[in-house]
C-alpha cells in the first residue's frame, strides 16, 4: 500500500503542474495572437490552408495543395510560421475552420475540395479582404477574391484513354475508381471511356466506381487492389486507378501481377504518380495528371502581387512523362498524343463530358 | 456431453453442416461447367459464377472469416469482443512498422518477421482487453469500445506517411492441386495468409470441440462455476483465449498489410472488424458457420461488384452496393432464426471468497 | 447491475463526478506523455484545445453546437442499453433523419415556420424511428441479433441516403429524387427553405441554433421516461432479466420494438437538428459518423441521461478544440481519439484510478456497468 503513495504524489503534482503551465500560457498565447496580427495587418503575409475530410499528407489530391502553398511560401520567402494548415475532421466543421484562419488575418486561405465550395463562397463573401483559393470548386458567379482552381480532368482522363486503348492487347481495359460523388472523378471516367473508344471504337472498358459512402470511397486501398484483381481475371490488360488511395490499392495490386510492365499496365492519376506511388512503378505506364500544386503556387503568387484573378482559374490536365516505359510506346502513338492533346485545347476533340 | 468418435463426430459434421457442403458443392459444380464450358460467353452466368467474383469472395471472406474466428476464441470462453476492428487495425499497423523497418531484409524474411509482429501486437491487444475485462473488472462491451477507438487514434497519431512498405506476398501455386480447373485458380493458387485462414477454420473446429483445452474453454465459457469446481481455472482460459482471439485478428491486420494492399491506410479495416462480428453471431459461434456467413458476405460483394463491372445501370448502382447488406439481413431473420451465445458471456467470474 | 437501481435519482451525489475527474485528468496526462515521445509541444497543445473549446465567445458557440448531436445519439444507444439492446445503429438513423428531415425542409413552399419547421422535425424522427424499429421488430420476430441489423442498416442508410441527392453520374443512370438540379455534377439537396430553417439563437458568427434546447428537453424527457413512468420500469425490468420480465407479465416483445424505436427517433432527430439548424442541407459527407460517437458517449454517461449530458459536453468541447489545437501546435486531432479512449477506460474500470489516487472502495458499483447483458438476448 505504501509503495503506491509516491506514483500518487507524482501524478497529483504533474497535474498541478500541467493546470498551472497551461492555463497562464492560455492568455499570453491569446495576447500574442492578438499582437500579432495588429503588426501584421500590413506586412506579413499568411497563407492558410483546409484539407477536405482527410490529411494534409494524404498522397493525394490534399497534399498536391499543401506542397503548392509550401513552394509558394519558398518563392516569396516566408517564414515557416506564416503558412499553417488544419485537417478537417467533419464536413460540417468547414466554415468554422476557414474561420479559424480568418480570425487570426491570413491574407490568403486555400480550401481544398468541391465539397468545401459552398463555406469558401460564403467565407469570401463576409470577408473581401482576404483572397481565397478554392480548389476543385467551379465558381458560377465571379468574386473578386475567390478563385475556384479547376481542371479538365476529361482531357488528361482521354488522353490516359487514347494511350490505355493503344496499348491493350485483349480489348478490354478497366478503370478503378473513388466515388461517382466526386464530380472529377466522374470526368476522369468519362474522358478515358472517350479517348480508348477514338482509337478502338468496340473496345470492352469496364470501369466501377467504389461502392461505399463518401469518407471510405477514396481510403479503402483494400477495395481498390481487389477491384484491380477482378478487373484482370476478367482479361483487362490496361487498368487506370483514379481515386486517391483507393486507386493506389489498385496500382499497387496490378504492379505485383503477373505480366506486370510487359502484358499488364497501369495507369496512375492527379500526380505523377511514378513519384508518389513507386511501388506502382513496375506497371506505371502513366498518369492523367491534374496539376494542383503549381495551379496553386500561381494563384498564390498572384495573390501577393495583388493581381488576384476572381472565378474560373483553370490549371493544367496532361499527361505524366512514361519515364522506363518510354523506349516501350511507339513514336507514332506518342505523336497520336500529342495531337490529341492539341485538339483537346483547341476544341475540335470533344471528351462528351458534361453534354 | 458423449465422448465423441469419429464416426459420430462425422456424422455430427454432417448433420450441422450437410446443406451448407451441398449448396457449395453445387455451387463449385455450376462454376466449373460455366468456366470450362462456352456458357462463360454468357454474361449473367460469367457475373455469378465467373473466376474473378469467386477469386473476389475468398479475397474479402479472409480477414473476415479471422476475424470471426477471433470473436470465437473469445466469446467461447465467456468474454465478448466487439474489439475485433481494434485489434485489427493495430495488427496491420503492427505489421507496418516492421515492414518499413526491415525493408533492406531480403523479403520472404522481412514479411515473416512482420506477420509475427502483427500477430503479437493482436495478441496483446487481446491480452490488455482481457486485463480491462477480468483484472479490472470493466464492462467488456465498453473495454472492445475503448480498444476500438484507442487503436483508431494511436494508429494515425504514430503513422509516418512516408514510410513505405517494400514488397508483399505473393501467390504460391500449389503443385498439382492449381492444375484443376475453376478451383486450381480459385483456392490453390493463393498467398499464404489465405492458406493460413482456411487451416484455421479446421483447427479452431477441432480444437474446439475434439480437445480437452476446447471441452474445457466451452465449459468456462458456459457454465464457469461448475468448471471452476472440477479445477479448471476459469481466468487463466479467459486470459489465454482472448490473447490468442487478439492474434487471430492481428492475423487478418497483417493479411490487409502485408499481403492485399501493400500499404497501411488510417482506418484501413473499414468496418470489416463489425462485418466480423456479424458473421461470427450469424454462423452462431462454430468456425465453419462463421465461413460460411463470411463466404456469403465476400460473394455478395464480389457479385455488387461484377454487377457494376458489367455495366448494369438500369437499378441505380445504390441498390446494387446494398446488396451484401439486405443479403445478411435476410439470411439472418429468415435462415438462421434464433442464435445463442455462450451462457456466461460478460459476466465476471470471481471465485469463492476472492471478495 | 447494481447501478441501474442505484441512479434513479435525477442528481447523484457530486461524489459520483470525482471518479470521471480524475480520470479525464489521467488520459490529459497519459495524452501528453504520448505526445512528448513523440516529439510534440503537450502544453502548446493543451492550451489550444481549451482556448478553441472556452477561449471565446466563438468557442462557447463551436462546443455548444458540437454537444447537441452527441447528446441525442448517446441517449439513443443508452436508452436500448437499459433494455439491454446494443443499438450500433445510431449512425444509420442519423442519415435517414437528415433525410426524412431534407425532403419536409425543401418542400411544401409558403407554410408557415411554426407548421414548417415542427414538421420537418417531427418527419426526422419518424425516419428515425422507422430505421430503428426495424431491428426491434425483426429480433422479436425472427430472432435477429439486433448487432446485426444495426450494423448493416447503417451501410444501406448511407447507401439509401447518397442515393436520394445522387446526382446521377453521365452513365445515363436518373438522379435521386432529392437532388439539386441547380447543383451541376454535385450530389446535393437543395436548401432547406428558411421556415423548415432551425431558428439561430445567435446568429453568425456565433452559429448556435435553438437545437441545444431540444436535446435538453430530450436528456430530460428520457430521464422520466425511463426512471418515472410505468413503461420505463418495464423497459429497465426487460434490460435486467428478460425471462423474469416475462414470466412478470410485461410485454417484452412490445417494449423492445418501442425501445428500439425509440432510440431511432433521438438519432433521427439529432439528423434533422444537423440538417435544419446546421448545414441546411443533406450531402452524402455529412454521414452518421456521430453515430459511433454516440456509442462512446453513451458507455461514458454509464447510460444514465444526465451522465450523457456531460459526456456529450466532454465530447463536443474536445471536437470543439481540436482544430484550434492544430492550428496553435500542429498536433493533428488523433490526440483526441486517444484521450478519449483512455477517459472511457478509466470510467469504466474505476479500480484503475483507484488504484493510481489510493482512493477508498465504494460499496457498489465497481463492477462496471450492466451493458453487457445487451449481447444475450431473449
């Protein structure tokens, strides 16, 4: 019984201690934060970011966005305490917190997701002083200080098409995918069913999209690499894994497969996915790449130069580079590429996505 | 209960589970007619009996036919686990880490290593939830609840994202056996967790009901003071189980990690821990009653996928992904009826006197 | 089991609160040991959890409006425990709430809020307890686990849930009857219209709505329906022994769908408060994941109302905080997951905290909390 009176002791002390430690530190922390910002009002410049439900080094389309502010912050030169970020725990914490980064004056606020577009609205609208940035949010009316960076994800989806259907051997291809909530998703689908069937008009592609509810759709690896599997029992030769780590489930599932890089391809998405993903490398042919790190870098930029643009930004949808694979792609499908890549832009190749 | 012989206890097996042996019997008949036969042009006939949806079921019927066979383990024994997703979760980020940490290991060593640590990791986990449970008397319902969350938490507070996890098992074909058409592909050509998982049924089933241990963790589990005073000790068995329970569900932890996907994910069991316990209360506490709820769970889908796969639009694909769901309600009100658990389940067993 | 007879007062002794104290003391203190091993700052983290939970007006209002739904489906899961059913089902009731709750909200344009808005409530806790009658029915009909049940109703109300405000893809497949046609590809209802609107108590920024009024009206309501009322003495005789509530000559079989039903209705009205007073809308990422939650907050409250009212305020002050922690130290809300682990763990298992403070044994009650009896079934 003795024996246990000193660990009491301790513990009773070391709450004391944490009581006494935390609650003074409270006020200061406030009086600084307020201080702070009073100085900053001119100076600094902050750059705050908001994750969708999910984390800031997601492999995904998250940390795309938060490399984008990190590089920015690099180029204009500052300090590491001037960009933050906040995880979103819950979809309904959103406006609460794009709020916390406007009461402490960040000048610039990236909210990441479509399903953030309608806090961002409302937040740029109380508070036109601060530029906010909205990625993967289409913007139907123009705010001077919000600008929504979207993608033609059906573009790099058709040429990941065009090269998929090229490529294919048995005739059917597959594409495992996040949620058809998503509406990106949906493009990059839409695109790829376009582009294999330009250049093989009876090709089988069979594509599924993940079953499950939204928060599990694009973090069940699981699901994804055992889609990949039936899509390959089912004689697909070229699988196009579109769905953050679901789909990266799915790359890795067909890099391990048999024939994997010379009978059986894969085909990565938003990144270059050669980098992110290398246990995909073995298959990694490609990857329809939605570049949300520089669009990013650009619209903050042009933020702190005060040339924000408002609405629409559009950032670019191409394809990844075939790094081993390149010796492996003929000269003529790379030409057929690029040409399909130039009358996307110019608009006589319509995807069909969104008619 | 009567000393049981083999020719009894064969007819017993036959008695329980004759229909369940019939229906997959003719299930495996229909599915090697349909594979060898043209029928497979069909597509009706490919979506349900096709090698890829039976590759899919026995791929999703692992970790939850080891996760019920944990549940067993414990609630034969008289202790409930509704931890099992806990556990599980813990196991593969067990098996994470010392995959990441043994990556220059050559790699049958490295992933051996790891499933041990996956299983120890499970077994401890098992081992605390029956310290909360017998030592401390805590309510087991809310220690699985504590486990549950606590391995949620700690799992993706500890995640180092850029760890990656080189390599994973890989199929081994076993000699001959593979050769058989439809079920060569189908349940000889695996990766040695799901191997693994099929022995475990049988020897779970045996231990249970043809072992002194077995005769002996029932009677604990049912009736502990009577077994308490032929001289068995009830808690050092309640101990034992739940540990070894833990493991099992380590087990499929390290079949997420270290042979499906290849990668850990926050929260990558994905409910699977509760689909566990479903099938272990559906196949009312026997090993190959919860095979077969396990099996009927991963068919049904391996069927919501092939549906999608194959382009049925017509239902909007909603209803098709309740599939596996509405399945098991009805299999468990209509088939099934009344199930009954181990008598004393949750109860705290005290010795005479222990006051 | 001693503690169900023992908590019928509306009040327990203060000295009941001593226990819960110190255990949230001991995982704060426990948490901030994990957060030194692993390199974090526990003060800076600490003193961003309380300012984002009490640091302001602003946070009173975060972890004000964060209780409510925690409160309603913790009084969900406990009112079937003291049936002795384990409803896992909280989060399923949920969705289908916000949607019984959605489809009232954005129609019936021109009634007045004081038709409008009951009657979209009223619609959330009839889906409620439509889903959670369900498994009560099927256990006494057929026999099915109602563990069972909830847990697959949860997948086909999120299902059924996306599906209503689907958007319909371009695979040709029609959008769910719920959709917003103005929302492009995006998979949403439209705007609740504002008479359906739950009314603010203060407005933005504060955003707090007269929702929390509700839940205390249902904490106490389930209080006398469960400790003052014949019906709820009958439910508490079923959760302790079934067989004896038979042979007693209580309607077992009605008192379980009711109960079930019940605990459907407070889940589904914690949807429709969501949805009326909060989002204004019902997308299928606002999920049922305070379902789960409630399962937490119920076993936390020692399934007693008024324990689940302050559990509740536990949960939705460290929710509250979470991201104001992050945003003061960077360290990532997981945290919480793991201090709210171990505050259930040290409730639970009083011989811990006992154990560590040397305190002295009550005469009851050690031997946790009688939810266990919910696995057996009739």
């Amino acid at each position: 019984m003795k024996r246990i009176r000193p660990l009491k002791i301790l513990v009773l002390l070391a709450a004391l201690a944490l009581l006494l430690a935390a609650c003074p530190a409270a006020v200061p922390a406030a009086d600084t934060g307020a201080a702070d910002s009073a100085a900053s009002a001119g100076a600094e410049f902050k750059v705050g970011l908001v994750t969708d439900v999910g984390r800031v080094n997601d492999r995904s389309f998250n940390q795309s966005a938060w490399e984008g502010v990190v590089a920015a912050a690099d180029m204009l030169g500052l300090a590491d305490d001037d960009i933050k970020y906040i995880e979103t725990q819950d979809a309904k914490d959103y406006a609460d917190n794009i709020q916390q980064f406007i009461d402490a004056d960040y000048n610039v606020i990236v909210s990441v997701g479509f399903a953030l577009g309608d806090a961002t609205i409302v937040a740029a609208q109380d508070n036109p002083d601060v530029f906010f940035i909205g990625v993967d949010q289409f913007q139907g009316e123009v705010l001077p200080n919000l600008a929504g960076l979207i993608f033609n994800e059906d573009h790099s989806g058709y040429l990941a098409g065009v090269l998929a259907g090229s490529l294919s051997q048995t005739g059917t291809i597959a594409a495992v995918l996040g949620t058809d909530l998503v509406p990106p998703v949906v493009a990059f689908n839409e695109g790829y069913v376009a582009g294999a069937q330009s250049v093989n008009p009876d090709i089988n592609v069979i594509s599924t999209y993940h079953p499950g509810e939204i928060s599990q759709a694009f973090v069940d690896p699981e699901w994804g690499a055992a889609t990949a599997k039936q899509a390959l029992d089912q004689g697909a030769d070229v699988i196009f894994g579109a769905g953050g780590i679901t789909g990266n489930g799915a790359l890795q599932e067909i890099a391990t497969a048999d024939g994997a890089g010379e009978t059986v391809f894969c085909i990565g998405v938003d990144t270059d996915q050669w980098n992110t993903v290398p246990a995909a490398q073995p298959c990694l042919v490609s990857s329809a790449m939605k570049l949300i790190t520089p669009g990013v870098v650009d619209l903050v930029s042009l933020a702190s130069e005060g040339n924000f643009p408002g609405g629409n930004y559009f950032g670019d949808a191409d394809l990844a580079p075939f790094h081993d694979f390149d010796d492996m792609i003929p000269q003529e499908l790379k030409d057929l590429l690029e040409a399909t890549k130039a009358g996307l832009i110019d608009g006589s190749i319509d995807t069909g996505y969104g008619n | 209960m009567n000393q049981p012989t083999p020719a009894s206890a064969l007819k017993r097996f036959g008695g329980r589970y004759g229909n369940t042996m019939f229906i997959a019997l003719a299930l495996i008949g229909i599915a090697i007619l349909v594979n060898v036969t043209p029928l497979k042009e069909q597509t009706w006939l490919r979506v349900l009996f096709g090698i890829s949806a039976l590759n899919f079921t026995l791929r999703a019927t692992v970790p939850l036919v080891l996760g019920a066979l944990s549940g067993i383990l414990c609630e034969r024994s008289g202790i409930i686990n509704i931890g099992i997703e806990g556990m599980m979760l813990a196991g593969a980020f067990g098996g994470f880490v010392a995959k990441t940490s043994t990556n220059h290991w050559p790699l049958a060593a490295s992933l051996i290593f790891s499933v041990a640590v996956a299983v120890a990791i499970g077994g401890l986990m098992g081992a605390v939830h029956a310290l909360f449970s017998i030592r401390f008397r805590m309510d087991q319902i809310i220690s699985g609840t504590v486990i549950i969350i606590f391995a949620l938490g700690t799992t993706s507070y500890l995640y180092n994202r850029d760890a990656i996890a080189e390599g994973k098992f890989s199929s081994i074909a076993l000699p001959g056996l593979a050769r058989i058409p439809v079920v060569g592909p189908v349940l000889f050509d695996n990766p040695p967790i799901t191997y693994l998982a099929l022995i475990m049924v049988v020897v779970v089933h045996v231990a249970l009901f043809y072992t002194r241990w077995g005769l002996r963790t029932r009677a604990v589990g049912e009736h502990p003071r009577a077994a308490d005073t032929v001289g068995i000790n009830v808690n050092r068995y309640r101990y034992v189980n739940t540990s070894l329970g833990g493991m099992l569900a380590g087990l499929a932890g390290a079949f997420l990690v270290l042979e499906a996907v290849g990668q850990f994910q926050e929260g990558m069991t994905a409910g699977r821990g509760f689909i566990s316990l479903a099938a272990m209360i559906f196949g009312n506490w026997n090993p190959f009653g919860a095979l077969g709820a396990a099996t009927l769970f991963g068919y049904t889908q391996a069927l919501q996928n092939e549906l999608l796969l194959a382009g049925v639009t017509r239902v909007p694909r909603q209803f098709i992904s309740m599939l596996p769901y509405v399945v098991t309600i009805i299999a468990v009100s209509g088939l099934v009826g009344r199930v009954r658990p181990p008598a004393a389940e949750g109860k705290v067993y005290e010795t005479e006197g222990s006051q | 089991m001693a503690t169900a007879s023992t908590t019928t007062g509306f009040i327990r002794p203060l000295r009941a609160l001593i226990i819960p104290f110190l255990a949230l003391l001991v995982a704060l203190l426990a948490g901030a040991v994990v957060m030194l091993l692993s390199g974090d700052d526990p003060l800076a983290a600490y003193s961003g959890l309380f300012q984002g939970a009490f640091g302001d007006g602003k946070s009173w209002a975060r972890t004000i409006r964060k209780t409510v739904p925690f409160v309603l489906t913790g009084l969900s899961v406990a009112l079937a425990f003291k049936v002795g059913l384990f409803n896992i089902g909280a989060s399923g009731q949920f969705v289908i709430g916000s949607v019984f709750a959605v489809a009232v909200g954005i129609n019936f344009d021109g009634l007045p809020a004081f038709i409008h808005l009951p009657l979209a409530l009223i619609a959330g806790i009839a889906g409620g307890l439509l889903w959670g009658a369900i498994p009560g029915f099927l256990k006494v009909y057929t026999g099915a686990h109602e563990v069972i049940v909830t847990i697959m109703l949860n997948y086909v109300a999120s299902l059924l849930g996306g599906w209503t405000v689907y958007a319909g893809g371009t695979q040709g497949q029609t959008p769910g009857p719920l959709w917003d046609r103005t929302a492009g590809a995006i998979s949403e209802t439209p705007d609740v219209l504002s008479s359906a609107q739950l009314p603010w108590l203060f407005g933005p920024p504060y955003r707090v709505h007269y929702g929390i009024f509700l839940a205390l009206a249902a904490a106490i309501l389930i209080w006398w329906l469960i400790f003052k009322t014949p019906l709820g003495f009958e439910m508490r005789t079923v959760g302790h022994n079934m067989r004896a509530a038979r042979y007693a000559g209580i309607r077992v079989n009605y008192t379980i769908i009711l109960a079930m039903a019940l605990a459907g209705g407070l889940a589904g009205l914690a949807g429709a408060i969501e949805t009326l007073g909060l989002n204004h809308k019902f997308a299928p990422e606002f999920g049922g994941a305070v379902g789960f939650d409630g399962i937490t907050v119920a076993l936390l409250g020692q399934t007693h109302p008024i324990g689940v009212l302050l559990a509740a305020f536990m949960f939705g002050a460290l929710d509250g905080g979470a991201a104001a922690m992050q945003f003061e130290s960077g360290v990532p809300a997981d945290i919480i997951q793991i201090i709210q682990a171990l505050v259930l763990a040290f409730v639970a298992a009083p011989l811990i905290i006992r154990m560590i403070f040397r305190l002295r044994r009550q005469t009851h009650g050690d031997a946790g909390s009688p939810v266990s009896a919910s696995w057996s079934g009739p």
